[in-house]
C-alpha cells in the first residue's frame, strides 16, 4: 500500500518553494519506500546545491492509488492567484508550474450531428464546395448553431475515430455492358492460361493505341538534377506536332511490338495488325487471341471480314473487351511506364525525335521483356459481384 505525506501546512504546498525545500533525514528514511513504489514520486538525483539525494512529490487529489492520466491540457501558471495563501503573488518564471485546463465539453448529440454532416456533400448545404473540410466543417457547424464555437481539429480526431474522411475521394464506375462479365471472364482466362496455351501454338495478344502524344520543345531546355534540385525544364514550349502509337503486347513473353503514325484510323490499325501477322510472334503458331477495346479504331463492324480477306495461315480470334473496361487490357500497363520515363517531361525537337525515342525505348524494353504478373482473376470477378449485387451488370444496364 502507497503511504502519502500530508503537508504540515497550506503554505508549503502550494508555495513553489516547497518542492524545492530539503526534506529531513529521518522522513525520507522512512518514506523513501513509499515514494519508490509511487508512479507520481521519483527520485532526484543530487545536485550541486544539496549535498544528499532529495526527493520530492507532487500534491494529490487522493491519498492512495494511481493517478491516470488528466484528459485535460497543461499550461504554466505565471499569472497572479486569486484566492489562498499566495493570493495577490505573482511567481516567477523560474517556478512556473503546469496546472490542468479543461477542454470544452461536447454532448455526444452535436458530436453525432457533426459527423452525419461530414457524410453529406457540401452542395445539400448550399455551399460552393465539392468536398468538406475539417475547418469548414467547423464553419458551417457553427452556421447551423450545432454549436456556438468547435476547433477544427476536435472534428479532425471525430472522424478520425470514425473512419471517415471527406476531405478524400476517388473515382469509380458501375459496369454498363450487360455482356460484362461474359467478356471480363473471357479476357481474364486468357491471361491466365497464356502460357500454357503458347506450349500448343495459341499466342494471346493485347492491341491498342496512345493517341495525341504531343511533340513539345521546351524554350528553356531541361536541366540535369543536382544537389538538392531535381530535373528542371523549362515551363514554355513549342509545338512540335502529335504523334499516335499503336502498341501490340505477348502476353505470354511480355514482349512489345510499337509502330507510330500521324492519324489514328481504321488504316492505320490495318497497318499495324499486318506487321503482327508478318512477324515472329506468328511464325508456326495455330491460333492468334487478339485482346482489342471497343474503340472506332478499331472498327469491330468490319475486322472480321477483314481478317479474313487476309487468308492467314493460322487462325484469327477476336476477344472484345467489355464497353468502358480499359483497365482488363494489359497493354495500357506498357504505356505507363512510357508516359513515365520517356514523355514527362516532354523536349523534343520534332515529331521524328518523338518516335525515334519511342522507338527506342520498346526496343531496349525487348532486350528484358517480363511477362505482367496479372493477379486478377475470373474467379475473382465473380465473387466480387456475387458479394455485391448492386453492382451486377444485368441491373446496371437496364
């Protein structure tokens, strides 16, 4: 049991000095015990001024027990005492002491009214907002008189509490192709199995283009980065001309094939799919699983015919994507790193420097082609929609 030292009287605890004070041999003798076991009493190490150790504790509300920790702030108390014994003195700074000061109090119904505000958007509370703050949550609370003043950051810990977070967003959509998961599963498969399917003479390839890649040089050139600055370039610049890339991935190598043009149409995708039939990809394989989106390039009114009026000596099959479903096409994946490493940022001479490190670039990426690891699968897919059913295609689309 933690024994407690009554003062001897009002003055020495309340009057700073007293902790200072030395306390006699014969009770820290007999109290030193006590004071160890203590999470409010520790021992002072000796210092210049006293020659024996002291020790000293702090005044307590209770005489045993723990002292848990005061939900409330500390400051230190320099101003006048207004009632006791050191009414009317001002301390000095050398012995400031930290006194607890209450925080405001919030009934947990305007807590509760804050947060179900923070879970609307600013537009139902006619403000010019898209998203919510946690300052202007602050204002508009005391708006609406939920309360009369509220730091922001006392919201900030609520929803921290509570998960939410409306000063974030992010982008999604509902499938809207009633053929979604048909053709999602269809694709998915195909990457899965492409290479055991390349071991029997199938070769499963992704197709499609980046549009509109603009040939810029920077007035200013661009910088190399040195100690402490990072790549500079020039903020002016002049136009050059765009370019269009089409861009054909092995699935099953991860190898790429590239080939630029001034216009993005129909033609030139003919174009380009000619060059794959023509290349190594094809040679002494039976069956081409071509991946393509549902853009006009591509024309999926007439590709088929087209094919084959080509009379290949393998077969051709063309696996459409689902409408709005870019991200199940493992070629846009190549053009990240492209946008990345090559096009930011952009200084070119003209249209012809652009493909030449277009070019190059694929050419060096082919040295060490890897394979994307795809860890999505069909399987996936379907318990996606099996546990959400409001996203189901069939309901999306009607």
């Amino acid at each position: 049991m933690v024994s407690w030292i009554a003062p001897r009287n009002r003055e020495e605890s309340l009057w700073p000095e007293g902790l200072n004070r030395r306390i006699p041999s014969p009770l820290l003798q007999s109290s030193t015990g006590s004071f160890s076991t203590s999470p409010v009493c520790e021992r002072v190490p000796a210092t210049p001024r006293w020659s024996e150790p002291r020790s000293f504790c702090w005044p307590m509300n209770i005489p045993i027990g723990t002292m848990g920790r005061s939900p409330a702030k500390w400051v230190a108390l320099t101003e006048r005492y207004g009632c006791g014994v050191a009414a009317g003195t001002k301390w000095p700074a050398s012995t400031r002491l930290l006194v607890p000061v209450d925080r405001a109090f919030f009934p947990s119904v305007q807590r509760a009214q804050i947060t179900a505000l923070a879970c609307t958007l600013p537009a139902e509370s006619g403000r010019p907002l898209s998203r919510w703050s946690s300052s202007e949550l602050a204002t508009e609370a005391v708006h609406r008189g939920i309360v009369l003043s509220i730091a922001s950051s006392t919201i900030r810990d609520w929803l921290r509490a509570e998960r939410i977070k409306p000063w974030q967003y992010h982008a999604w959509q509902k499938p809207t192709d009633p053929e979604f998961l048909k053709k999602a599963t269809v694709a998915l498969n195909l990457y899965a199995r492409a290479r055991i399917m390349a071991r029997r003479g199938e070769v499963v390839v992704c197709a499609d283009e980046k549009t509109c890649i603009q040939a810029l040089t920077n007035t200013g050139g661009v910088m190399a980065a040195g100690p402490g600055k990072p790549v500079r370039a020039g903020a002016r610049y002049k136009r050059q001309g765009i370019l269009n890339l089409f861009a054909g991935l092995l699935v099953h190598t991860g190898e790429t094939m590239a080939r630029c043009f001034p216009r993005k149409r129909f033609m030139e995708f003919q174009d380009f799919l000619q060059m794959i039939s023509r290349s190594l990809w094809t040679k002494r394989i039976q069956v081409l699983h071509l991946i393509l989106d549902n853009g006009s390039t591509h024309a999926p009114k007439q590709i088929r015919g087209w094919i084959r009026s080509l009379k290949l000596p393998f077969r051709v099959r063309v696996h459409w994507l689902p409408v709005n479903a870019s991200w199940l096409d493992q070629v846009e994946i190549v053009f990240s790193p492209l946008q990345r490493k090559v096009l930011t940022p952009r200084h070119f001479m003209d249209t012809q420097d652009l493909e030449n490190r277009i070019m190059d670039y694929f050419a060096e990426r082919n040295l060490h082609p890897k394979p994307i690891e795809w860890s999505y699968t069909s399987s996936m897919l379907r318990k996606h929609f099996s546990s959400h059913p409001h996203q189901s295609p069939v309901l999306c689309a009607a």
